[in-house]
C-alpha cells in the first residue's frame, strides 16, 4: 500500500523540490506538477509529487496519518484525530426526501 505523505516546499528546481514533510527533509520529483513556489503544499508518493493541494487539505491528511499511527500503537479513541466529524452526520441533498 502507498500513503500519499503531504509536504511543504522549500527550494524548488526545475525537476526536484527539496520538501518538509512529517519524516523530515526529502527531496521530490516535480515530474507530474512542475516547477514550485516555496510555500506551496503537494502531496506525495515514494517521493514523486502528484497533486498540489490547499494547507488545509495538508493539515488533514497529516491528522489522518496521526490516528493511523495512533491505532498501529493500540489506541482506541480517535476523535482528537478527525475533529472536522465532530458534528451530526448529514445524509448527501440526493438521498434527503423532498417534502412539499
């Protein structure tokens, strides 16, 4: 199984970005999305770079890899984790009944 690992450009090149990631430094292969401003968050698998995404998005995959380490350690309360689903569950607006 591959994880796609969020990480934070520091110095781009034309085909390689250093990065920061949970693991650290790694450098990452801009193949797939181009050259890089420092700032901007990719994430990335076996260090290749597959799709730009918001901080936001970094933020959460990050949180989501937490509680899978988390649950690798035995834990058993994940809410800390995901606190974007501390909310009532809401049924999708095609599967809600429509009352007239």
């Amino acid at each position: 199984m591959c994880l796609g690992i969020p990480a934070r450009v520091i110095e781009s090149g034309e085909h390689f970005a250093r990065c920061a990631s949970r693991h650290g430094e790694l450098r990452v292969d801009l193949s797939l999305v181009g050259t890089q401003l420092p700032g901007t968050w990719l994430l990335t698998f076996l260090n290749a770079a597959r799709e730009i995404i918001p901080g936001e998005r970094a933020a959460s995959i990050d949180a989501a890899l937490d509680a899978l380490e988390a649950a690798q350690s035995g834990a058993t309360d994940f809410s800390a984790f995901f606190a974007d689903l501390n909310r009532e569950p809401q049924l999708p607006d095609f599967l809600r009944t429509q009352q007239s």
